[in-house]
C-alpha cells in the first residue's frame, strides 16, 4: 500500500466492519413463565424477622461453620446465645430494613 489515500481508505474500511451494528434476536421475557408475587407475599418479604426465625437459622447451622474470615463459628454464636441475641436480632432487622429504603 502506498500513498496517503491507500492507507486512509485501508484503515477506514478496517474500522467499518468492527462498528456496524447488526441486529441479533434478542430472548423476550412477556411470555415467560415466571410467577409473580401478589401484594400481600411482597409485603411478607420485607417484614422484620422474629426472634424464632433467627433462633431456627441459627441451631439448623453446623456448630463448626464459620460466619466469615474471623473465624467466630456458629458455635460460639449458639454457645453465648443470651448474650448475642438481641444484638443479632438488631443488625439482622437493621439490615432487611436498610434493604427496603435502597
């Protein structure tokens, strides 16, 4: 190639095939079989978790599993429990409401 009109025109046509838009089917999801929820389950999802709930979250985990890179297990949670469970109750509560303002 030579000359300035060679390589101009080689380099337009180089960039004309990687910026064309082409159209590609996309999947549509109106007729999907997805349930919906009705207004009263939507409101059983942000409702505040009882104390029975974390109670039954926390005895059906293993006692040796860990709650993150710290290394405080599920058993020291379940061994301090009158302790803790206010305090859990609080920040899981705290959280699920910070979930429904965002």
């Amino acid at each position: 190639m030579e000359g300035v009109n060679d390589v101009r025109e080689a380099v337009f046509q180089h960039f004309q095939h990687h910026f064309v838009s082409s159209f590609e089917p996309r999947p549509c999801i109106s007729n999907s079989p997805f349930k919906y929820l009705s207004s009263l389950e939507g409101v059983e999802l942000i409702k505040p978790f009882t104390m029975e709930e974390i109670i039954h979250t926390v005895w059906d985990c293993d006692s040796f599993n860990s709650l993150g890179a710290d290394g405080v297990d599920v058993g020291f949670v379940k061994e301090f429990w009158d302790i803790l469970k206010e305090d859990l109750c609080r920040f899981f509560n705290g959280v699920n409401l910070k979930s429904q303002v965002n």
